[in-house]
C-alpha cells in the first residue's frame, strides 16, 4: 500500500460557462469562480473546452490561466485542434477525455487500448511541452496498462458509475465499483503512474474515494457550483475540503 500523501482538490468551474452560457451573456464569469476557489484553497483549476464550446470558451482558457497562480488542469478531446490550442498555452496539465456530441456529461472513460498508437503519437509532443499527461480511464486493469505503455504520468480513475449507483440506490453494485476502484487505484500506483479520481463525487460520495491512499488528486465540479448556489462557492469547497481531510486521517 502507498504513502497516504495530503489529497490535492481541483475544481472544475465548467458550470459556471454553463450558466452564464444559458443567457448569453458575460456572467456569471468563471475566471472569478476560479480566483474564489483559489482563495479558499483549492490546489489546482479543471475546465473542459468541449468542442462544440457548451461552457468554456476559448477566451476563457485564456484569462484563467492569466488569472490564476495554481495550476490549471486542461481537460480536452484527442483532437488536432485541443492538442493546438494545448500547445499554444501549455497547461500545467492536460487531461485527455472521450468525447461525444450527444452526451450531456463525460460518460465513461477513454478506450486507451484501442487507440493506443493514436494517443501515444497525440500526447508527445504536449509531454515533450511540459504538460502533465493524464487520462481520463474507467477502473479496468488492461486500460490502466494501456495508459502506462503510451507514456502517460497520471490516470484518473472515473467515479460516475459508483455515483450513479449510489443515488439509485443500488448499494451492492456501487460497493463492487468501489471495490473495482480500489483496486485499480492500487495496480496504478504500483505500475508508477499517479492516480486522480473525479466525477459526479458529492458531500455524500466523496469519503470513500478520499480514503485510497493511492489517490492524490480529486477534480470536482458539478455538484461544487450546484451546491454555491446556497451556500456559497467558498463554503462548499471548505466543506468538500473538510471531508476529504477527514477521510485522509
Ligand atoms: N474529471 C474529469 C476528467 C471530468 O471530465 C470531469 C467533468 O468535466 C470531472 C472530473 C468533474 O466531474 P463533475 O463535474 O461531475 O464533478
């Protein structure tokens, strides 16, 4: 078992885009969204520049990382032109994710086995740039190997479905994904790469992902800039921060 290191929390200001983005207009502003997180202590800044541009938009990659002094963590598609615009900024870290159109969220991680030629060709010359290279994969052995062998420095491993299933309820198919996450996080660590977890995690799902030793970064947005509608971004991370602290003890 790995060295219980202090749990870093990044925060994803994706849906503040998303509500400024329903009206068109030029707030709420999630460059101030990222300057509060920072203020209350979050240790990096996530945002997904989709491509059909749903929430952040370019300008805002832009002025985040001009605003910010924590790293930012750059999520995008294996796409020539994220791998462009990555380039052109040089995030502190970049996330590759799967994605499709049609979605309404990032649903399920990247099939790293079947383009593993593909991503390993992609993600060198952001590498050779200095960005941190994870991957965005589900809890699954063959994917983890494949991120490895391509070069990638982190996996983070995806907490939707152990989400999904614990607000439906199905407490016996969330513990054998919590279980799968467990131990995936633990084969990671030990093939050298360095292990996030993210989405869909809440007050009520987070404790269990911050008690894996082996993980050392959660990236968490959704339910964050839900939750600051009524208390208040600054709160909301205090409190996410407070649990995961807890669970780290
Ligand atoms: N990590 C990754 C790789 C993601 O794609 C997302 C969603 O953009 C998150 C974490 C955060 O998920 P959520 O917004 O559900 O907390």
């Amino acid at each position: 078992m790995g060295s219980i290191k202090k749990l870093r929390l990044g925060v994803n200001i994706d849906h503040v885009a998303t509500v400024r983005n329903a009206r068109g207009s030029a707030y709420p502003d999630p460059v101030r969204a990222a300057l509060i997180a920072q203020e209350a202590g979050a240790d990096g800044i996530t945002a997904h520049l989709r491509e059909d541009r749903r929430h952040i938009v370019d300008q805002d990659i832009t002025s985040i990382i001009k605003a910010i002094d924590i790293p930012l963590n750059f999520e995008m598609a294996a796409t020539d032109e994220m791998k462009k615009i990555a380039l052109a900024h040089e995030p502190h870290a970049v996330c590759i994710v799967p994605e499709k159109r049609e979605e309404r969220t990032t649903e399920g991680g990247l099939d790293v086995v079947k383009d593993e030629n593909k991503l390993a060709h992609f993600i060198t010359p952001l590498r050779e740039k200095g960005c941190r290279i994870s991957i965005f994969i589900a809890a699954d052995d063959k994917q983890i190997k494949a991120a490895r062998r391509i070069g990638a420095q982190v996996v983070e491993l995806h907490t939707g479905a152990y989400c999904d299933l614990h607000y439906d309820k199905r407490f016996e198919e969330r513990d054998a994904e919590l279980s799968r996450l467990k131990d995936m996080a633990s084969l990671a660590h030990s093939l050298g790469l360095e292990v996030h977890a993210g989405h869909g995690l809440t007050y009520e799902t987070v404790v269990p992902i911050a008690e894996l030793p082996e993980v050392v970064e959660l990236n968490i947005g959704h339910f964050l800039i839900g939750e600051s509608m009524f208390t208040g971004l600054k709160d909301a991370i205090f409190k996410m921060r407070e649990l995961m602290d807890k669970a780290r003890l």
